[in-house]
C-alpha cells in the first residue's frame, strides 16, 4: 500500500465520520433501510449509506474520490475498476505487471487472479521494461514506452555481425 492509497483511506474514514454529522437524515427517497440488517451499504459510485435501525444515512464520497466496492471506501478513480473508476480492467488478464501507458509508463499495474493490485512507481527515470518485467532506461525499453530501437537489439540476426 502505497502513500497515495493511505491518503484515500484518510479521507474515506474523514467523510465517513463527516456524512454522519452532516448528512444524518433518514433519506429514504434514495435509499431504504427497511428490513436491512445495520452496516454500511454500496449506494451508487459515490455514495455509501449506512443502515442504524432501519434509518438512512448517506455517506457522499468527498471531492472527485468514487466508491471502492471491494475494499468500501472512498478511493481515487484511478484505483478503482470501472464502470465507477478508471482502473485497468484485470478480468481475463494473466497474472502479472502490465505498463501504465497513461503515465507514459512511469508507473506499471498488477494483476492477480484477475483483479487489479495497485500501480507501482519505477524510480525517477525509468520506466517499465514489459520483456524484462522490470523498470528500465528508456533506451532500452521498446516503444510505445520507450525509446529503444534495433540499433540497441538487432531485429535480423544477418544484421548483428555487419554492425561492429
Ligand atoms: C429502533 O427503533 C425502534 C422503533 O422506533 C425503537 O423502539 C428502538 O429503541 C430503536 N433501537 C435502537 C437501538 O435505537
Ligand atoms: C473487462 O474485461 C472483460 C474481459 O475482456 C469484459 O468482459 C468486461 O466487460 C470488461 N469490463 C469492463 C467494465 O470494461
């Protein structure tokens, strides 16, 4: 978990307690606690509303922060799957690190079990190497992420020997 992650989970948990001062109404026009059992609820993308007794509280997601699902709090849209997030869509995809191309490839995301585990920064200048499955110069990683061309890997093994 990454510092950006603990700063969603901050304000998640500010306008969880905030929702509950401000928004301590029991609005049954969006949402019916009726026969629910107390607990926090998924509303829309961004809103949770909570259930105490059969009354309503909604719980808006502060700022441009959506509905995480899995984890339920409020989340950036970029770490949160569609159709509420922008997060890459791991389903059908193999386990492992795919690049960022949004970030220019400066950061890559996870996928595991076909759910999507978070992105990871390369260090200040690299960038991530898919075929090396690890941060690299840009020299050497292809394009679209990189720079990197036949001069640097000979396409045509004919090729190699006349270069030297
Ligand atoms: C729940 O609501 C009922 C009916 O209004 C009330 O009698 C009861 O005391 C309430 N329970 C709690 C825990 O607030
Ligand atoms: C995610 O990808 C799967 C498999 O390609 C697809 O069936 C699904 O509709 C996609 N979901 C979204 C929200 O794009």
């Amino acid at each position: 978990m990454n510092a950006i992650h603990w700063v969603a989970i901050a304000l998640s948990l500010a306008t969880l307690c905030y929702g509950d001062l401000k928004n301590g109404r029991n609005d049954k026009t969006f949402y019916d606690c009726t026969g629910l059992d107390d607990g926090l609820y998924i509303g829309d993308c961004t809103h949770f509303y909570r259930c105490a007794n059969e009354t309503t509280r909604m719980l808006p997601c502060p700022g441009n922060l959506v509905v995480n699902e899995k984890q339920m709090w409020c989340d950036y849209k970029a770490l949160v799957k569609p159709p509420c997030g922008t997060a890459p869509n791991c389903s059908g995809i193999i386990n492992g690190n795919y690049p960022d191309y949004s970030s220019r490839c400066q950061q890559y995301y996870t996928c595991q079990h076909e759910e999507f585990y978070g992105f990871t920064k390369c260090a200040a200048n690299l960038i991530f190497n898919l075929e090396k499955n690890n941060c690299d110069w840009p020299f050497l990683v292809k394009p679209p992420c990189g720079s990197g061309n036949e001069r640097v890997w000979p396409s045509k093994p004919d090729n190699y020997g006349s270069q030297h």
